[in-house]
C-alpha cells in the first residue's frame, strides 16, 4: 500500500529559453519589477513629453498594451535594431515585422493604430485648409503618410478656387521604382470634384527625391492636361525618406 503522504513529481511546463514563464500571481498583479519600470516610463513620458525617452522607451510605452506581463525592452531593442528608428518600426510592413522574434498580431496591432493616428492627426492639419497658410503642415502630412513606404504610391491633392484642401486621394500603387499614372483619370476626377487646382505627390523608397526623366515627363503631361481644362497645377512634391523636392521649387515648373 502506498503512503497516501508520498510526494509525485509533475512534468514541469516548457518554455523559449529567452521568455519568462507568466504564471499568475495571487494578487492578479504585475511584478514589482514590471509596474514599477512602466510607471517611471509613464511619468517620464507624461512630465517630458516625447523627447524625455529615447527611441526604445517610446516603443516599450507602446509595446505595454501588447503583453501586460512581460518586460518589453528587449523586444523593443530588437525591432529598432531591425529597423532603425521609431518611425521605421511603427511604418514597417507587418509581414517584415513577423519576422521579428517575439513579434505577433497584438504587437502589429499596437505599432498600426499608432501609424494611423499619426496619419489622421497630420490629415486633419491640412484637409479644409487654405494650403497657403498651411504648407509646412502640408509637407509634414505628406511625409507622415509617404516618407516611409516600401513601394511608390502616387496621390493627388485637389484644391478649390481659394485654394482650400477638399479631397486627397490615392490615385495609383507601383512597385520600388514605379507607379503607373494616368493624367486622363486624374483631371477627370478633378472635375467631378469641382476643384480648381491640384498638388501632385509621391514617394521615392530609395530615399532620395530626385526626380526621374519619368516624372519630369508624366508631370508635363498633366500640367498640360489640367491647363486644357483650365486647372491649375500648383507643384509637384517628391517625399524622400528624409527630405521633399518641391518642383516648382527646383524650377521644373
């Protein structure tokens, strides 16, 4: 007969060599250590504002909702050592991120809503403005939405008679090094939209803004178009990864 005393042992739960097990505490509460670190990141943040945290504390502070139980610096660490910056992180591909260990759909999840509210806070500068008055804000939003994109997209801005923002809209997708525009289809949406005016942009994922003979001809081609019309093409912007070309700056029109 066995001694009802007796220990058994049990097989003891796996886990990753580099990820701690979660095991629930009583008191349903993080460790100590955890909600200790993220409170001091959170008043950091809160009394100094962005520039109180380098690039991986604003990640981490982002990355909290994505585990509620786990330390995320290293995390945070590998996607910056991945991709270089906060904003390289936030605008990856999720299929790029994947590919980051640690990284799933609650990570992708986090880093998404924070790239589209920065999308909607710039949009909301600019759309209904008088762009004469809001130009830097214009160029900001058109940095925020195309600066960090791995193939080229190609909008177009269209503007009333007092040349107030009224529709911006998404008129093609290529691949690293082209996109295919049609100046038919987009004066013809000018029209429809009762605009006057218009603002070409797209985005160079080389980084670099210099404009092609492509763009300089596909650009002719629709100042031509639109003045047929009696529209005006206002500029031309180029979006790099860290600065615009503006060609009606340059002197391309």
């Amino acid at each position: 007969m066995k001694d009802p005393r007796a220990f058994h042992e049990h097989p003891l739960p796996l886990f990753s060599s580099d990820e701690a097990p979660e095991v629930p505490l009583p008191s349903g509460r993080l460790p100590s250590y955890i909600s200790d670190h993220r409170k001091r990141l959170r008043d950091r943040f809160m009394q100094g504002g962005a520039d109180a945290l380098p690039d991986y504390e604003m990640l981490e502070l982002v990355l909290f909702r994505a585990n509620a139980r786990q330390d995320m610096k290293p995390l945070a660490r590998r996607l910056l050592d991945r991709f270089g910056d906060f904003n390289s992180v936030v605008t990856a591909a999720p299929e790029h991120l994947l590919e980051v260990e640690q990284v799933g759909p609650a990570v992708i999840c986090e880093l998404k809503v924070i790239e589209a509210a920065a999308q909607r806070l710039a949009r909301a500068r600019v759309m209904r403005r008088q762009i004469v008055s809001s130009w830097d804000a214009l160029i900001d939003y058109c940095h925020t939405v195309m600066a960090h994109r791995e193939t080229e997209q190609f909008r177009v801005l269209y503007l009333d008679r007092k040349n107030v923002l009224i529709a911006d809209e998404e008129q093609g997708k290529g691949t690293v090094d082209h996109v295919p525009v049609y100046p038919r289809e987009v004066v013809k949406r000018a029209l429809s939209l009762n605009a006057s005016a218009l603002i070409l942009v797209h985005n160079h994922p080389s980084g670099d803004p210099t404009p092609s003979q492509a763009d300089i001809d596909m650009t002719a081609q629709i100042e031509a178009a639109a003045r047929t019309l009696g529209l005006v093409l206002h500029d031309h912007i180029i979006v790099g990864r860290s600065r615009e070309l503006s060609f009606r700056s340059e002197g391309y029109l």
